[in-house]
C-alpha cells in the first residue's frame, strides 16, 4: 500500500459524492419539467437521473499479492459507473388547463421527489464530510511523519 493511497481513496470519494450532488441538484431543478426530451413524436417529463457508483478496479500486483497471501487486499477507492434513468412511472395530475394536458386532461409530470432527493442530498453531503475528515486525518499523519525526521 502507497503512501498517498489512502489520499486517493478519499479523493476518489469526494469527486463521486460532488457528482452525485450535482445529479441531485438538477433532479431538483427539473421537478416541474413536462418537455424535457423529444421521444416518437411527443414530449416526455424529465426523467429523474441516478448516480451508480462502484469500486476501482484494482491493480494486478494488488490482486497477486492478495492470491498468494503476501498482503491484506486493499480498496482503491470509488469510481462513477454510470449515471441512470430511473424507470418509475411518471406523476400523473388532472389539469386540464395545463397546455401539455392530454386528451384525459391528465398532465404528465416528472418522476421527481423532492422529499427524496433533499433526503439523497444530506446523505451525499455527510459522505462528502466525511471523506473530507479521513483525507485531513491521513494528511495530518503524514505531516506528523516528516516532522520525525526533523
């Protein structure tokens, strides 16, 4: 394990954690969206996005050592997978007044909660203070091993 590799992991972190915030604003934003794409000949509400994350991958000498018993494994950190659709039905509400209001008098709307999406957002935010506190925390133990040498 590098020395910086617990730097990395928390880095690694951070950057995940601000996209999914990111995502999380633009959910938020676009709540009242009924035009947001153009899909066979209508228009489609916003559809709420979702940030996938996952592990590294590791490195082969990591994987090598772990196989033959020489190391502990160790984690390299998270990685984006992807950013996804959620497949939830869209909202309908009666307003036939509304100018996107179908035949029914139904308006489509996004698929969008905002309950959800501000309780997704402090759960991004303590995950990012968190990482925040372990990337001083290893810093501060670096700083503490050069000043040995002094």
């Amino acid at each position: 394990m590098s020395v910086f590799q617990s730097l990395n992991i928390s880095a690694s972190a951070l950057t995940a954690q601000r996209l999914r915030m990111d995502v999380i604003s633009s959910n938020i934003a676009n709540a009242d969206t009924t035009r947001a794409r153009f899909v066979n000949g209508e228009w489609e509400p916003y559809r709420r996005k979702m940030v996938i994350i996952e592990p590294q991958s590791g490195a082969f000498s990591g994987y090598l050592q772990a196989a033959l018993g020489c190391a502990e494994a160790v984690g390299n950190g998270v990685r984006v997978h992807e950013i996804a659709d959620d497949p939830a039905p869209f909202k309908l509400v009666y307003d036939p007044d509304h100018p996107d209001a179908g035949a029914d008098g139904y308006v489509r709307l996004p698929n969008v909660e905002p309950l959800k999406e501000m309780v997704d957002l402090i759960g991004a935010t303590r995950s990012y203070e968190a990482n925040v506190t372990a990337l001083n925390a290893s810093k501060g133990m670096l700083m503490k091993a050069l000043e040995i040498g002094k």
